[in-house]
C-alpha cells in the first residue's frame, strides 16, 4: 500500500545514503526503529547547502526537508524491508542550519511532516521538534530525524 501511495506521488526512494560518521542509519530495539539524522543527499551530493534565509531560501529548506523525509524511508525500507510494516511515525526532530534571527523553522520541517502525514494518514501523526542551530554536518541546510513503530514482518 505504502508503495502505491509514493508511486502516486511520483515518490521513488533512493538507494539509502551511507553515513557520513561513525555510526549506523538507523537502531532497532524492540518494536522501535530509531533513523538516524538524514540531511539533503541526492546522487551522492548534498543537495542543499548553507544558512536559511541568508544562503538559501525558504522555499529551498523546504525542498532539503522533504529529501530529508524520503531518505528516512529509503532508510526505513531498507532496514524493515517493508514501509508497510510502519505503525506509527513516534517523534520527528528537525534541524535548520539558519541565521541567528531566523525563527521559521517550523515552516521548514512542515515539508517533512507533511509528506509523512499525506502517505502515511493518520499513523503519520508525530510529535515533533524544529530548531535552528548554527551549522549541520557538510554545512546542509536541514536535517531529520525520526523515530517509528513497526509490526513484526
């Protein structure tokens, strides 16, 4: 189902992006999977770089948001095998590399929630932090990450 819904949405999930430190993508414990912080990857590159609103627009940090959000499911799928198998998106923490006056972060990771919500329906529903910070890894403009619930598969 999950499948159909991405292909309706011209969605179609990269290979995953490897890690840019010393850790995995994503934890399982439990009935719990734990995604580590994706940024904007896209063929190998980070796809959007710098400070919002100074570097990059706000219609930019949305774009790197939802290339955030679809990494978490290719991360997801990968890990689970099936995005179907998600019973509930828990928490999402999003992170804008911003200026120092810049307070729309919430606008920003709206893009991700938002997807999540349009595939995912009401199990999409999450808690949820926006914040500036003053840098993110290979300078990206946004990073996410989440956590869900699954079903055995």
């Amino acid at each position: 189902m999950i499948d159909e819904k991405l292909e309706s949405l011209g969605i179609r999930l990269p290979i995953p992006p490897k890690p840019a430190g010393s850790y995995i993508p994503i934890v399982i414990s439990g009935n719990l999977a734990f995604v580590s912080g994706q940024i904007p990857m896209q063929d190998g590159k980070v796809a959007y770089t710098g400070k919002v609103p100074t570097e990059r627009t706000l219609e930019d940090a949305k774009s790197a948001a939802r290339i955030c959000a679809i990494n978490i499911l290719a991360q997801l799928k990968a890990n689970l095998g099936n995005l179907d198998r998600i019973s509930k998106i828990i928490r999402v923490s999003g992170f804008v590399n911003s200026a120092i006056d810049f307070t729309e972060h919430p606008k920003i990771i709206n893009a991700a929630s938002d997807l999540f919500f349009e595939i995912f329906g009401e199990k999409g529903k999450h808690s949820r932090i926006a914040v500036g910070v003053s840098s993110l890894p290979l300078n990206s403009t946004v990073e996410i990450d989440m956590i869900v619930e699954f079903t055995s598969g």
